[in-house]
C-alpha cells in the first residue's frame, strides 16, 4: 500500500515499522556460508552488482521484514526474511584489498542460496 500523506502523522507517532511476520522458517543461521545470487531484474533492487555471485557468512539474523524491492513498485509487502552478510574484501577486489577489508550488507534471503 503507499504511503499517502494524510498517513504520515500516524507513521510519526507509531514508529511505522517495516518488520512483518514470514510463514516460513528462515533458510540460514548465524555461521552459515551463503552465495548471492546472479540476477538482471529491470527494477532496482537491494542487493548491489557488485556482491552478485560473491561468497559471505551470515553474521546476524534480523527476523522478517517487508520486502522493499516489491514494496516499493506497489506490488506488496510480500515479507522475507532479513540477514547481515559478511564479504571479505580478498573476495570482493582480489589481492588488491587490504588485509581487514570487508563489507556488511543486509540482504534478503530470496537474494542468497546455501554455498
């Protein structure tokens, strides 16, 4: 549903969360070794080019939450669940990174599979 401007003081005043209940149980656990997947969608999309198809570990699990990529083209909330994802830089950039480089990126789980 979008968001009309007679909604917003309400939004204001109850903190409008986007966290929603998944039916399914969530796919991953902390420790988990996952891949992200490669994908050309013609809408944008949470999940930078430059992550797709790298190799992270799943160092938090935040519960469900609305899925942004459909929300935000009016298409539902359709909720899944939400991970913190752990690159190394050596896997992002190659030997060119440095020695503690690495990226956190919060992904959604229809964007990873098991690695």
């Amino acid at each position: 549903m979008p968001v009309t401007p007679d909604m917003i003081p309400g939004i204001i005043a109850t903190n409008f969360s986007p966290m929603a209940e998944v039916a399914d149980a969530p796919a991953f656990k902390v420790g988990d070794k996952v891949n992200t997947k490669i994908m050309a969608k013609p809408t944008h999309t949470r999940l930078p080019r430059y992550l797709r198809g790298r190799v992270g570990t799943v160092v938090t699990y935040y519960g469900g939450f609305v899925f942004a990529d459909t929300r935000a083209i009016l298409e539902g909330d359709h909720p899944q669940h939400l991970y913190c994802i752990r690159f190394e830089g050596s896997d992002i950039w190659g030997p060119d990174a440095g020695p503690k480089d690495v990226i956190y990126a919060d992904l959604y789980e229809s964007y990873l599979e098991k690695a």
